[in-house]
C-alpha cells in the first residue's frame, strides 16, 4: 500500500502524537474534531463559490476561506502540541491572524447594509454554508475556553477563535448582498 490510511495504532481507544498518547474521549479529540469538521465545511463552503465571479471583488470569499483554512491547520498544530507536550508549533496563532479576521469584517462592514437586527440564516447557498462554518466555529471556540486552563491556550487562540465566527458572519452577508438577497430579521411570532 502507497498511502498509510490506517496503522492500527488507534485500535484500543488511544491516540498519540510522538511518543504520548491519550485516550480518544479526551476533549481535546473534541477540539482537534471540531477544527477538523469547521475545515472540512469551509473546504465544502469554498467549492460552492468556483466559477461565480461576482463574489471575487472587491473581496474575494474563496481566497479568504483559503487562509481561514491554512489558519485551522495551525490552529490544530498549536492545540495537539499543547495537549500531547511537544515541541511547539513552528507557527502558532498570533496577532496578526487576529488582525486578519478583524480586517475581513472591516472591509466587508463598508460594503454591505447596517446591522440592525438579528439575521435568519439563509439566502444564497455560499451564504448559507457559511452560516453552518459560524456556528461550528462558535461550538469550537466554546470548547476550547472549556479547556483552556488545563492546555495553557494562548491568548491570541482564543481571541482568534472569537473573531472568526465574527468574519463567518461578515463574510455570509457579504455573499448574500452580492448576490442581491434581502436579508431577513426573525419576527419573534409564530404564526
């Protein structure tokens, strides 16, 4: 076989990195999980915007997802290194992937209509997609500030995981606008 896809390691309810293992239901599977399901629908996410180019200017929402997603990879490096007690990371969460995130919601912030309410979820289907990315990354987020003392979670991890629902959110709008779907405010009534 060419390619590993499996090497048994796993097969008694462990997992390791190196030579440190810990048992499947420690929470940190729960967040590396979580990294990898927001990945993998940002992935699904940024397939439904090939070929539709009036989402590529003046902000491009695949070339985005892209660096959310190399981002994710780092941001799962920086985890299991904290939780297995490796050797950090050559390349951690910083500032400036704070700032990256801040800067998508300030540029999107220009092009799209004042928030005044509460969104339903929705609309175009890129729009929508990322409306499931923002809330995987909430749950994400909720799990690593559950363990966030027990790994040493840095605070640039956290504040980054915090930001970036927030430019889900910017980015789900702005593909809704561009693509001329009203956004609609929940009635709070049913009917």
């Amino acid at each position: 076989m060419k390619t590993k896809f499996f090497t048994r390691d796993g097969d008694r309810g462990e997992s390791g990195i190196g030579n440190n293992k810990k048992k499947k239901n420690d929470p940190l599977f729960d967040i590396l999980g979580e990294l990898d399901l927001l990945n993998s629908w940002l992935g699904l996410s940024k397939s439904r915007v090939s070929g539709r180019k009036e989402l590529g200017d003046p902000i491009s929402v695949s070339r985005e997802m892209r660096r959310i997603q190399e981002t994710l990879f780092v941001s799962q490096a920086e985890i299991a290194a904290m939780g297995f007690e490796t050797n950090s990371p050559k390349t951690v969460i910083g500032d400036d992937h704070v700032k990256f995130l801040e800067d998508i919601v300030l540029r999107v912030d220009k092009q799209v209509p004042e928030l005044k309410q509460f969104v339903i979820p929705g609309g175009d289907e890129v729009s929508a997609s990322l409306d499931v990315a923002r809330a995987l990354s909430r749950r994400v987020e909720r799990l690593v500030v559950a363990e966030a003392d027990r790994y040493d979670v840095s605070p640039e991890m956290l504040q980054y995981l915090n930001r970036l629902s927030s430019a889900l959110f910017a980015l789900s709008r702005y593909v809704n606008h561009v693509a001329g779907v009203k956004e609609e405010s929940p009635t709070y009534r049913i009917d």
